[in-house]
C-alpha cells in the first residue's frame, strides 16, 4: 500500500466493545467486556489451531503425535478443550454447555455471572475436504442469586444477552449481537486481532436463494415438500427465473451467507430427525437472535419464533427456517394456507 491508502485509524473489536461499554448501560460492569476478550481469545486460538492442524493432519509433520504417542486429537475435541479453557480462565463465567460434553460444566471457582452454551467446530465433518466450519455460541446471565446450575441454561431464547459466530474460512469472520443490532469482524493475522468489516450489518429483505438438505425430502411434511418445490418454478418477481440452491452443510457457512446475501436456510423436521437436528441452545438460538437483529427472520416448522422456545434438555433439537423476511413470510403463508 502507498502510505495515502492505510486506514491509520482500524477498530479493533477490543476498542469496538470497549466503546460500547462506555455507552451501553448493560456492558457497564465491565463482566461483559471480560467475557467478550475471552471469547474472541479462544476464537483466535482454534482458528490458528484448525489452520495449523490441517497441514499436520494431511502431511504428518513432526509432532503429529506427541511425546507419549498420543493421537493427534481429533480437531473438535482441540476445539472444545480451548473454549473450556478460554471461559475458565475468563473468572466470569459459571455454567457452560457445550456440543461435546454431555453434561453442564460449573466453574466453582469462578465467581462469574454468565452462562455459556457453544458448538466448539460446527460442521467438523466438513474440516477434511476444506469447507469453511465455525464456533456458535450464545450467552445468557446467570438467574439473580443463582450460584450456576442447569436452570441457567434451560431459558427461553428472549433471554440470551449475545450471540456470535466464527467462521474459519479463507479469512476467519466474527459476527456478533449484544442485542443492538449486529457488527461483524475480520481476523488480522499479523495484528492478532479482529477488525470491524461490517458494521451495524442489516441483511436483504429477500433473495432468490434458499439453502436446504434435498437429499432429505422425500422424508419432509409433505406442505414442506410443496413449499420448496414451488421455489423452483418461475417466479413473477424474478422475470420467470426460479430461485438458485446452494447448501455448503456446514451451519455457520450457510447462515453466513444467508446473512449477507440474503435468502433462506432451513433444517425441517424428517421422518428420520423428528425434532430437526440442529441444536437449540448453540445454533438455533445464536444464528436466530443474530438473523433477527440483522432484519430477518427465524421460526420452526410450526412457524413459533425459534426464540419464544425453551429447552427442556440442554442438547435439545429443533426445527428452523431463517433468513430474509420475506422469504420466511413466505413459508408462514404458506404453512398457514395449508
Ligand atoms: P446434513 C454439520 O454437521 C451440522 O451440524 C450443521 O453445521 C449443518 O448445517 C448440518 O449439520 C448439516 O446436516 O444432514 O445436511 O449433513
């Protein structure tokens, strides 16, 4: 870059919640400051992991196993250990949930006031054959007077204070909401930090894409079935052209592009997942108060809004359709009609 062109003024996230500290009467303890470093610490640690892992993985470098012989671990159990971790070490949060661990986590020694469910690497399935995964995780505070237990998670969606996502792609992205809309982060690799890249981000009211597992269809609702076949018939609104499909089957990459493109991504209910498969507590509920504050919509087969859901189990599932008001809107006619 010629000297002209450098942004001498970056926004690392570091300042951008220090700043929303200073104006936003809920971060004013500071707790919330605390818990957000140390989540955007852990981010960048299973970031740099899962970009070092790769290489070790597929080439076996020295030091795939360590000095005992241990198996190189597998990269979702890496991650989950470095989030563990990175929430211990934060003192302020109590309880955490975790896709990988069957039970709650108590943190006795923490004297923490928050509450955090994740999915470490959502869509590990996907690491070998190099598609974009991520970390989901949503925050609630703990209950008044709560010394942390499983009442701490098993809330109604309307009550989680954040929710954020990073996504490991060519580029390792952050999107983050404390309830005020949604901003968005880029990683600096030689800053060690994330820099805002989309600022209050709000997504298009529509858009000819919808994002869905067909492979699962003949085992949909049949009203489901007509739905999505109705998406590839000539739309009035498009000049005739249907609407395009694009299904990447990892969440945080789909909902990242719903996000920003617009459209709409859906995991119904099948005869084969009766409840839906995504989980509620660390990716319906993130990716639904994150669509939500960007202008979009996120509700369940039957049409509830995803975050007017409790969960009665802390891995529980749920069915979600999210994305463009309008093309949610459109699935809520048409469940309606039906
Ligand atoms: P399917 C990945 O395993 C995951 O949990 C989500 O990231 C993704 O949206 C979904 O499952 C993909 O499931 O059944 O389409 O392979």
């Amino acid at each position: 870059d010629s000297a002209e062109s450098i942004n001498t003024d970056i926004i690392t996230m570091s300042r951008f919640i220090l700043e929303k500290q200073r104006t936003n009467a809920k971060h004013a303890t500071g707790d919330f400051t605390l818990l957000l470093n140390s989540l955007q610490f852990a981010f960048k640690f299973i970031s740099q992991t899962i970009r070092r892992a790769e290489l070790v993985n597929l080439i076996g470098l020295a030091g795939a196993s360590n000095s005992t012989g241990d198996q190189q671990k597998k990269l979702d159990v890496l991650g989950d250990e470095i989030f563990i971790n990175a929430m211990k070490a934060s003192g302020n949060v109590k309880v955490l949930v975790s896709e990988e661990q069957e039970d709650l986590i108590v943190f006795p020694a923490n004297h923490g006031t928050y509450a955090v469910c994740c999915d470490p690497i959502d869509g590990s399935s996907n690491l070998d054959a190099g598609v974009s995964v991520g970390t989901i995780v949503s925050l609630f505070r703990l209950q008044p007077g709560s010394t942390g237990t499983i009442a701490d998670v098993l809330r109604n969606g309307l009550e989680m204070v954040g929710a954020c996502y990073a996504m490991y792609g060519a580029s390792t992205h952050l999107m983050l909401t404390t309830g005020d809309g949604v901003d968005g982060f880029t990683l600096d690799t030689q800053l060690g930090e994330f820099i805002l890249t989309y600022p209050n981000l709000s997504m298009p009211l529509e858009y000819p894409i919808y994002s869905i597992n067909e492979g699962n269809s003949l085992y949909w609702d049949e009203r489901i079935q007509t739905f999505i076949n109705d998406l590839k018939k000539p739309q009035e609104m498009l000049n005739g052209k249907p609407y395009s499909a694009r299904y990447i089957g990892s969440m945080v990459a789909d909902v990242h592009r719903t996000l920003l493109y617009g459209g709409l991504f859906a995991y119904p209910c099948d005869r084969k997942n009766k409840n839906g498969k995504l989980r509620l507590l660390y990716e319906a509920f993130p990716m639904a108060f994150l669509v939500e504050q960007a202008g979009g919509r996120a509700v369940n087969d039957r049409g509830e809004r995803i975050l007017e859901l409790t969960p009665r189990h802390i891995h529980d599932k749920s069915s979600i359709w999210l994305g463009s008001s309008y093309e949610v809107d459109r699935y809520l006619k048409h469940i309606d009609k039906n």
